[in-house]
C-alpha cells in the first residue's frame, strides 16, 4: 500500500486528506497520479496541474521520482511566502 496525502487548497478542491492505494504496477509518482485520475476522474484538472508539487517520505521529488509500497506520496499546490 502507498499512502497519498493531499494538503492545503489541493485538499479542499479534492474534499480528500489521505487514502491508500494497491502499490502493484505503480512505480512512480507519476504512475501515482495516473492512478488517482483512473479513480477519479474529476480530479484530473487538479493533480495534472504542472504547478503541482510532489514529496516521497517528506522529501520534495519529481514526477518520474520511484516509489514503492510502504511510502507516503504527497501532494500540494506551490507556496508563497512574504
């Protein structure tokens, strides 16, 4: 299993936290968001936004970024800071 945490505006768009999902045949971020889409498939337009950012084990990555099952992948919009 592969923990997906979702946070910020990106949690409230979706109304998602957290789930888990089957880690058999998913080997990247990437195939991650994939997944996601396939199970639903009105929150393309947010987890395929380029300004997406992604985090394996509270470590930033990028899209094409391994995982495996026992990680935690998490999503959330860019940040600003002033």
């Amino acid at each position: 299993m592969i923990k997906v945490v979702f946070f910020a505006a990106l949690r409230e768009k979706l109304a998602c936290s957290e789930l888990s999902i089957e880690s058999d045949n998913i080997s990247t971020v990437e195939q991650v968001k994939q997944h996601l889409i396939m199970q639903q498939p009105d929150w393309q337009a947010h987890i395929h936004n380029n300004a997406l950012l992604s985090a394996v084990n509270n470590e930033m990555v990028p899209a094409n970024h391994p995982v495996k099952s026992g990680d935690e992948v998490a999503f959330f919009p860019p940040v600003t800071g002033g």
